[in-house]
C-alpha cells in the first residue's frame, strides 16, 4: 500500500518499519508497478493520482531505509488488469461490486504468477 501513503513520505513510512522490524527481518512490499500499459490503464492514476513504481525505485528507497531486496517478481496481465479497470468502474463509479463467473475468477487468478506488468512484489531484507 506504499502508493497510498501521501506522497514523498515512502521514505518515511520504511524507516518506520525498518525501526520496527527485528533484526534480519523480512519486509514484502507490493505495489503498482510503473509499466506504460499498467499506468495507462489504471482509472485512480487518472481520478486520483494513484502512484506506480519501478524495480528500481523501490529497491533504491528500501536500500535508503536499511533494506537489501531479496527477490523482485512481477505479476498482473490480461486477466488481473482487465478485471481491476472493470471494478474500478463499477465501483467509484456505479457503486456496484462485480461477481464474476468461475472461469473468469479462475483466469484472475492464475494472473498473479509471475511474469505480469500489473503489480511489483519486492521481498527485503533488513540488514
């Protein structure tokens, strides 16, 4: 939820679980990911100004804070971004929760394996 935190207080927000954060501990972080296609399709960054970020800028903010990134994997395709744009909408906008079919939960799903554009999960590690 780093992208919810206001603006240019990351850096803050990590210090604080870095303080927190026993020795060795592990932070995973997941958040939207800085992808044109992504940030294009993304109704809050056009509403709200809903945040994304890169590999690169998260491992640099959690380096600052005192963390090493273990692993970075993003996910998020076809399925996963299609379905956020549809509830996004139907949401804010017709104040509506969509029930999908089976399949389709099925497909949104199997969008969260590795190897998407959407979403980035970081795992650290506190020095």
């Amino acid at each position: 939820v780093i992208e919810h935190v206001p603006a240019n207080t990351e850096r803050t927000c990590l210090d604080e679980i870095a303080r927190v954060l026993k020795p060795k501990g592990i932070v995973i972080l997941s958040t939207n990911n800085k992808h044109p296609i992504a940030i294009a399709l993304d109704p809050a960054f056009w509403g709200f100004g809903h945040r994304h970020y890169s590999q690169e800028e998260l491992k640099r903010m959690l380096a600052s804070s005192g963390f090493t990134a273990r692993r970075v994997i993003t996910s998020g395709g076809f399925w996963r971004i299609s379905s956020f744009v549809a509830d996004m909408v139907a949401k804010h906008i017709f104040k509506y929760k969509i029930v999908y079919p089976a399949f389709v939960q099925r497909k949104i799903a199997e969008d969260f394996r590795p190897g998407g554009i959407m979403t980035i999960h970081i795992i650290a590690q506190k020095k």
